[in-house]
C-alpha cells in the first residue's frame, strides 16, 4: 500500500474536502504523518488571507528537496490558492505535480492517473456549470471521531469587497437534500453524534435550485435522524438570517444554542464599502430577535480590521458593537489585499502599523468580554459531549457545551462520544474546567 500526506489549511470546508480526498484514495493509499514518508502529498491550501497564502508557498517550497531525492514522489497543490493561481505555481514550484482547485479535488483520481502515465503536471481548475459534488460516503476507521463535518454546498454568490471566496470556490451550489442526509446518517451509523453543516452561506441553501428546501427545512430534516444527538452549522450571512431559521434555535432540540455570525465591522460607512448589504443596527436588531427567541445562544463572529478607508470613528464603531453585543468569541484580522478582490482596488489602504494598532485593541475589548463571559458559566452545570482526551492532558476528558465552549474535566474511563452532565468549576480564556455529575 503507497502513503499519502495531507495537509490542510483554512476554513473547515477544506478540512471536509481533504477528508473526502482521503476517501477516494482508499484501497491505494493509506495516510501517513510525516511528508518523508509519502508517496503522494496533497497540500490543501487557503487564499483567504494574505498569511495564509504565504504558509503554502513555504511549505511547499521546502518539498523541493524530497522530489529531488525521489523523482517518482507525487506534489499537488490543492484547494483555493490552486484555483486562484493556476498554472503561476508551476511557475514558481516546478516540483509540483498536481494543481487542482476545490471542484477538481473530486477528481483526484483521473488527475493522478495522468501523472503517472506521465501526461503530467495536470492543473485542473475549471469551474463546471453542472458540477455536482459526488456523493462519497465516509468510512470511519480507527479512532473513530464523535463528531464529522458535512459540507451541504459550494461557492458563493455575494461578493464582499474585501473577499477572494466567489472566484477560488465559484457560484453557489446546493448539494441535494438527499445527498446531505444520506452522508449524515452513514456518519451515524458509524457512531457520529454530532455533525456541522457547512458552506459559505448556509442561510442561502437551496434558493437558486427548484424543489429543494430552505435551509431551516433541510436544518429539520438533518435533525430528525436517529441517533443524531446534535447539529451545528456555519457559516452564516447576516442579511439572509431569517426568522424560520432563528426559531429552530428554540425549537429543534438537536439544534445547539451558538450562532457563527460575521459583523466585518461596526461602521455603517465602512460595510456598505465592504458591500454586506445590511447596517449595524439591522445586525443589532437580528441579535436581539435572536436572544429573544433563545436566550441562551451563544454568539461568534469576525471582524475585519483596517479595511480601505477606515477612519479612526469608524473603527471606534466596531469597538462599539464588539461592547454591545458582547460576543463569546471573535476571530479578528487585519484586513489584506486579495487578488481579484474589488477592494484592492481601493486607494485609501491604512497603513501597516495602524491595522496591527487597531487589531490589538479589539483583541484587548475582546478578552475582557470573552473572560467575563466564561466567568459567568462557574457554578453552572452543563450538558457535555465528550470528543475525547484533552490533547493539553492526556488525563483529562475534554468535550464542548452546546455553546461551543471548550470544557475540561476528570472523570472514568470509556466516555468518549457520551453526553455528560459537567459543574464548571473553573475557567480560562479558551476552555472551562469542571466536575462530571453523572452520564447519560
Ligand atoms: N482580509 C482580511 N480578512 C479577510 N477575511 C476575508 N477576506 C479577508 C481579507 N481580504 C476574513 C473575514 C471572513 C473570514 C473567513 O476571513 O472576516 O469572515
Ligand atoms: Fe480559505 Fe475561504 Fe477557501 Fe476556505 S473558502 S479554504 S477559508 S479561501
């Protein structure tokens, strides 16, 4: 049996798409944790940012030698850099076998047949009209994981300013109702309790194709399968969460009481810029219709800093929402030109050192936020499902809230993939420590 590496970067759709690779290459290949060791390594890229793109031209860079050594190794260079850059990475890493974008990683097989009959390299990343994701039913050995990831489409139509996504990953997609739900129950079969849909705008599911259901229907459906304890999705548009969608917070059991939705940034000026196409007070609005609906959830966001033409009263605006919202979590970046972007065509970048200022005052409202609102879980039990041990102490187990929330706590063994009841005890910045009450 030949070996293969991969290695992912970015979003959890590429984390999803390696998965699948991994499927199609099995009965061939059989996965191995160090490149040396590999006959074929996959490098699953992410264009998002500017640093992530940078990652893989390091680390594939550094492969040179391993080729050298042993001519017959397989490259490829997968995911949304390959798709942005094309035939320019043959340019600059001639080592590299395969470039496939993230619609040809689903045809990994063809394209590795042509390498070896030595029609290579093979640069696919033609975007197909029809394309229609396979339906690749995952096979679950080993260690088997409790919780899995299904990616329910691909693309997206909304063209944010700052954001590379429409051109690396193509228009909106939805993948069948029935597709989805035969992929979640295989997964439970095997002993999955909880899955993630995912895409780039879940809340879009469905609208552009005839006969399918909302995403709150399909949200319904995936929840009602047996077995199935939990359900998670992500990522959400702010303009298209709608009331059918906020009351399966309330209303679905299955359905877990935290919400991933990206603000960008609190300055109306400043996201009719980034073309969101909704205002800080309609997210606001949407937020407290949420609370109302289910008081509970949690929510996440992301948050853009330094977009062209931000001034110092627009960045105090995000500051401003990051206080009235009063997030669990936020991912924050300083904003970077992306190729194709419109907005790197703006003139009024900030400068450097003013994002890396800006970044590091909401890194600093954030974590008194985040810190308080870890705080407020002490003394409180939770409802825990339990991945496994925690990779920070091997004697501890460690699982999350319905919240999402890190928990860490001791207990007996053979807990894994259980739903137990936790009192927190104690908390950090990334994760609670508590007691186990008792297993259900
Ligand atoms: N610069 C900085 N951050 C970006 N993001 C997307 N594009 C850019 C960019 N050009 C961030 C957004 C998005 C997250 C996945 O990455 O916050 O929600
Ligand atoms: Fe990265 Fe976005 Fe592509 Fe995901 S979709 S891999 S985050 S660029």
């Amino acid at each position: 049996m030949k070996r293969v590496f991969i290695r992912t970067f970015g979003c959890q759709m590429n984390e999803y798409d390696s998965e699948r690779m991994l499927t199609l290459l099995k009965g061939e290949y059989i996965p191995c944790a160090e490149p040396k060791e590999a006959d074929l390594i996959l490098v699953n890229t992410c264009s998002v940012r500017k640093k992530a793109e940078e990652k893989v031209y390091g680390l594939v860079g550094r492969l040179k030698h391993l080729k050298k050594q042993r001519p017959e190794l397989i490259i490829g260079v997968c995911g949304c850099v390959a798709q942005q850059e094309g035939e320019k990475i043959l340019k600059r890493l001639p080592h590299v076998d395969l470039v496939l974008g993230p619609q040809a990683v689903y045809r990994l097989r063809e394209a590795l047949e042509k390498v070896r009959a030595g029609e290579g390299p093979v640069v696919d990343t033609e975007f197909r009209k029809d394309f229609r994701q396979p339906l690749i039913l995952p096979e679950l050995d080993g260690d088997r994981p409790v919780k899995a990831f299904v990616t329910i489409m691909q693309g997206c139509d909304n063209f944010c300013a700052y954001c590379v996504v429409p051109y690396t990953r193509g228009r909106e997609i939805s993948r069948p109702p029935e597709d989805i739900l035969a992929e979640v129950e295989c997964l439970v079969r095997q002993g999955v309790r909880e899955v993630t849909l995912l895409g780039q705008n879940v809340n879009s599911y469905g609208r552009k194709e005839k006969g399918f259901p909302s995403f709150a229907e399909l949200l319904r459906e995936v929840a009602a399968i047996p077995g199935l304890w939990r359900v998670r999705f992500t990522t959400s548009h702010p303009k298209d969460l709608d009331e059918d969608l906020m009351r399966c917070f309330a209303e679905v059991p299955e359905v877990c009481e935290h919400l991933h939705l990206p603000v960008q940034a609190g300055s109306d000026r400043v996201l009719k810029r980034m073309h969101r196409r909704y205002t800080k007070e309609e997210y606001l609005a949407k937020v407290r219709r949420l609370r109302e609906i289910c008081p509970e959830i949690a929510l996440t966001t992301d948050i853009i800093v330094g977009f062209p033409g931000e001034t110092e009263e627009d960045f105090a605006e995000t500051l401003r929402l990051l206080e009235e919202v009063r997030f669990d979590e936020i991912f924050s970046f300083k904003y970077s030109d992306r190729p194709l972007a419109r907005s790197t065509q703006f003139e009024d970048k900030v400068p450097e050192e003013e994002k890396a200022r800006r970044l590091s005052l909401v890194h600093q409202v954030q974590e008194r936020i985040t810190r308080e609102t870890n705080e407020s879980y002490l003394g409180r039990e939770v409802e825990v499902l339990v991945e496994g041990k925690s990779p920070g102490n091997p004697s501890l187990w460690t699982g999350r809230t319905r919240t999402n929330h890190v928990v860490n706590f001791s207990g007996p063994e053979d807990l894994k993939g259980k739903l137990v009841h936790v009192l927190i005890e104690g908390c950090g910045q990334h994760s609670l420590r508590g007691r186990m009450l008792d297993s259900q």
